[in-house]
C-alpha cells in the first residue's frame, strides 16, 4: 500500500514513519520541507501530478506550508484542493483540536464532515489505524454541498468569466485552426495571468463547482507515476541529462567488449604453449587472473546493459507521461475538435448569402485588416491577442490598439479614448463594460465606467465630438439589464463572455466564438454600416460648421418655395 505522508519533519514523523510502514509491507512518501514550503495551491497541484497512484493521504492539520503558520489550518485548505483536483482517496486528518473547534475557527471547515475522510484528535497512536480497510473507503464523486457556501461566483461572475472565458474563446479559435501544440504553445504564454486565476482556489473552485465534471487523471498517467515512484526514485535527473549518461555506458560497453575480446585471445594464445610453459603461467596465477577479469567485465558489462534498458525505459515512461497527463484535457479536446467540426447551424431569418461562414468571415477580416480600438482593464490578461487572433488570425498591434485603464480616473480615460480615435481612426472600437475592477453585483447600470465611456463617446464631450465608428461592448455579465442599458445609450452591439456558470456546450461555444467574429465583421466590412458612418460624419460636419442654413434663418418664411 501507498501512503503520502503530508507532515513537517520531526522525530514524531520518523517514529510514526517506521510504524506506518508495518515492517516494509506499506511504502510511505513523504515530502521534503523545501516541497512544503511552496504555496499551498502549487504544492496540491504538485501533488496532483506526482501522487495521483497513492492509497491513502495523511495530513496533519496544523501543517506549516507555503507562507501559513501552524494557526492557519494550512492541512485543511490542502485537503480541499485534493479534493477540487478529484484525488478522492482517503484521508486521515488528524489535528489537536476536534471538528467543532475548527469549524468555530471557520465555517468553510464544513468539509471535514464530509466521506471519504477520517479525523482524528490527537494525542493518538497513527500506527494503530487500520489503513487497508480505511484506504477502501474512497470520496464521493461530487463533495459541491460541502463547498458551494465557500464559492461567491453568483456576487461576482465577472472575475470568473474574464479568466474563463477568455480560455473558452482561444480553445474554441484553436481547434477550428487545428492548431497544433507548438503553435499554440507560445500564444498561450500572452494568457498566463488567465491560467493563474483558473489554478488559484476560487478558481479551482469554481470549476468543480459549474464547470466539466470529468476525470482529471487518466488510469494509464496513474500506472506510470506508480511505476516511476516505484522502480525510478533514484532516477532525480531529466531525460536529456539521462541520455548524456546513456551514450556514456554504450562507450563503456564498447570498451568493456574490445577488452572482453582481448583477454579470450589473450587465453588462446596460451593453449598452444608447452607443458612446462602452461605450468609456470598457471603457478603465476595469470590465467586466474585474466579471467576474473573477464568475468569482472561480462558482469559490469550486464549491468550497464541493464541501465541502458532502465534509462531506455525510464525516458519511454516520461514521455508517456507527458503524452497522457490528463485525461480531462484530452478528452474535452477530442469532444470539442469533433463538436466544433458537427455543429449545425440554427435557423435564422437570414437570406442564404448572410448565413454564417467562418472561412468566409475569416477571409474577409483578413483582407479588410479593420482598424480596432480596444478598452478593456482585462486586456493584458489574454484577451486582446486571443480577440486579435479572431479577427486577424495573428497579433497585428499596428491595426488593434490596446487601452488598458490602469489606476487612471475616468475623466482622464475618457480623453484618452477620444486622443486615440482621433489619431487612429478605428474602424471599431470595443469597449468593456467594467474598466477599473469593479467586483460584485452592480446595481446602478447607469454609473457603470463603461457606460460613462460609452455614453461620452456617443455624445461627445466638449473637446471631441461624438464617434463616428461603431462600438461593440463586450461584458461578462450575463443579465439583460447590462445589455439593454449598453443599447439604450446606442451601443451598436453587445457580445458576452463566456463565463462558468453558462454551463455552455461546446457547441455553445463554438457559436459564441462565431458570433463575435460575425458581430466584428458586420460592424467593420458591412456596406449599410460603412453607408451609414459617412452620413453620420457628414452630418457632424455640417454640424459643427457653424453655417446657419435657410430653413433654420428666422426669414424663412419669406423664401417662396415652388416646384422650380
């Protein structure tokens, strides 16, 4: 049996190590006090990755981990992450204070009531549990009624769906592109803040929670970490410098092997000697010796063979490992690949020529190359170079202009909006609807900073006038009150990110993916939309002219209008 042993180093530890192992018959992991040291979440993911084979977690409490103190509870919040990475094997938690104490600490401690789990109150002998018939009492599937009360996605989607949706949004452009991973490998470094917030506890959180219940490791991954942790612990090098260490021991066998041959001839020669000379070679102890030095050589001649075959086996493993990590990944990869290949386009009163190509569309974006002004504090966090390759199909910052608000107030924002559209002309402008971090529910739309920005760039201010480009606002809320207030102030579109608690199919999200890039294309390259700037601006123009026309002279009615 498999046992990760999840304790600070301490005589404790050493004496109930010995115990646990029951004379060899349990093989007990344990980690070393810089492993601990890390923050809790990289040290549960660690944990997810390298131990996923074990039996049975034994975590004391009161852990000292990552920056936590013995007070924190550190054993408990490394516990639950277990758990959000659907590691449901046993655990014994074991701590000096009993249940109701620490849920009086905190009521998110609810998850030590949960199955799966034994607790213990110590002082108490660890060596006397019964851990076979304990490690066959696994965890539920789903533990969501012990942490939904934790979650505070419903107050505030709007965290959730930036680093969701812009995740959503890219796999959907990478597997419509058949992109492979080394393409995208490097585009997806521009969204690492992204993946940080998806790894951080409210992330993994929420993804347990509304996201894809899937199984997050594959049973070949568990098999090879067993078999790594098993018969390759002295094996703490990569396989590069493995392959040094290879090459070094085929030069050795070689060598082995020439001398090997060497010494048998070096035999022959003396068969043909006379009596006398066999003689005094066989007192002189050479031939003894030439062959315990040829055994010596045939059996280190084995053994590098043998390690040939480890080293050979060892790297064919990690690179399994590497191909079969999650089987979460690959599976949402294989459903959303074959998904995004079947969707079937939903009626709509559109004529046949309007009916959405995504080839098409792209071609056309690609050809127009539009001109886009995007306002967004999320931009830097991978949505401006996934939106840029949507629309372009690579990073083009020439023609897509980035304004991240930053610490900035509005009014100042504002003005730079306005400085921006004048110097770049855009073709679009998107704009989002939360530019400072505004967090949780809103109540008064009206006041909302990108309405502000909306509503000025509109209407004008007194140094600008209005803009002439449409302006597509784009929001993570997903309540019609946010949309039907971005209209009223004559927002020519909206768009919603995607966000966890959509619950989208892939199709879903395929066709939100379609949407925006045909929201993009009918503002940018659409004949009426373009028709209708120009009249606009032409009537701006006349506007602030300063010309006062006839009909609006107060001798108006003097002029005789006739059919001439």
């Amino acid at each position: 049996m498999n046992i990760l042993f999840l304790e600070n180093e301490n005589s404790w530890r050493t004496d109930c190590f010995v115990k646990l192992s029951n004379g060899g018959k349990n093989k007990i992991e344990v980690l070393t006090e810089l492993q601990l040291s890390e923050p809790i979440n990289d040290l549960a993911k660690y944990i997810h990755e390298e131990f996923p084979y074990v039996d049975l977690f034994l975590v004391n409490i009161n852990l000292i981990s990552g920056a936590e103190n013995r007070s924190a509870c550190a054993g408990i919040k490394l516990f639950k992450f277990l758990r959000l990475y659907h590691l449901n094997q046993h655990c014994i938690l074991y701590s000096f204070l009993n249940r109701e104490q620490l849920m009086q600490l905190s009521p998110d401690h609810l998850i030590l009531f949960s199955e799966g789990l034994s607790f213990i109150r110590l002082p108490f002998d660890l060596a006397s549990l019964d851990v076979e018939n304990l490690a066959k009492k696994v965890a539920p599937y789903d533990l969501s009624r012990y942490l939904k009360a934790e979650s505070y996605l419903p107050d505030d989607r709007h965290f959730f769906a930036n680093w969701w949706g812009v995740l959503q949004l890219w796999k959907a452009h990478r597997y419509l592109h058949k992109l492979d991973t080394e393409t995208a490998k490097p585009i997806e470094k521009e969204m690492f803040l992204s993946a940080i917030q998806k790894e951080s506890y409210q992330g993994k959180l929420a993804e347990y929670l509304f996201g894809e219940q899937i199984e997050q490791i594959s049973p070949a991954y568990i098999e090879i970490q067993k078999e790594l942790h098993t018969n390759f612990e002295s094996f703490t090098l990569s396989p590069k410098d493995y392959e040094k260490q290879y090459v070094k021991l085929e030069t050795k066998i070689e060598a082995d092997q020439k001398e090997i041959i060497r010494l048998n001839i070096a035999l022959e020669e003396i068969q043909p000697l006379t009596w006398w000379q066999r003689l005094f070679t066989w007192l002189a102890g050479i031939i003894k010796k030439i062959r315990r030095k040829i055994n010596r050589l045939e059996n280190e001649k084995i053994d590098s063979l043998k390690e040939q075959e480890r080293i050979k086996k060892y790297k064919e493993l990690i690179h399994v490992k590497g191909q079969d990590k999650r089987r979460s990944e690959v599976e949402l990869e294989n459903l959303f690949a074959k998904n995004a290949q079947n969707i079937e386009i939903k009626n709509r009163n559109f004529n046949a020529k309007d009916i959405f190509n995504i080839q098409w569309y792209i071609q056309k974006l690609k050809e127009k190359s539009p001109k886009i002004l995007y306002i967004d504090d999320q931009a830097d966090e991978g949505w401006a170079t996934v939106f840029q390759y949507v629309i372009y199909g690579r990073v083009i910052p020439e023609n897509f202009t980035v304004i991240n608000p930053g610490k900035t107030n509005i009014e100042n924002l504002i003005h730079q909006c306005f400085v921006n559209v004048n110097m770049k002309n855009p073709d679009l402008i998107i704009l989002d609807l939360r530019l400072f971090g505004e967090k949780g529910a809103v109540t008064d739309y009206d006041n909302l900073s990108g309405i502000k920005v909306l509503r000025a760039l509109k209407n004008g201010i007194k140094a600008h006038k209005p803009v002439t480009c449409p302006i597509m606002v784009v929001t993570a809320s997903n309540k019609s009150i946010a949309h039907n207030t971005a209209r009223a102030y004559h927002a020519d579109t909206t768009w919603i990110k995607e966000g966890l608690d959509n619950h989208f199919s892939y199709e879903d999200t395929v066709e939100n993916y379609r949407d925006f890039l045909n929201k993009v294309f009918v503002l940018c390259c659409n004949k009426e939309f373009d028709f209708l700037r120009k009249v606009k601006e032409e009537i701006l123009g006349l506007k602030s002219s300063g010309k006062t026309f006839w009909w609006e002279s107060e001798l108006r009615f003097n002029h005789l209008l006739t059919q001439n």
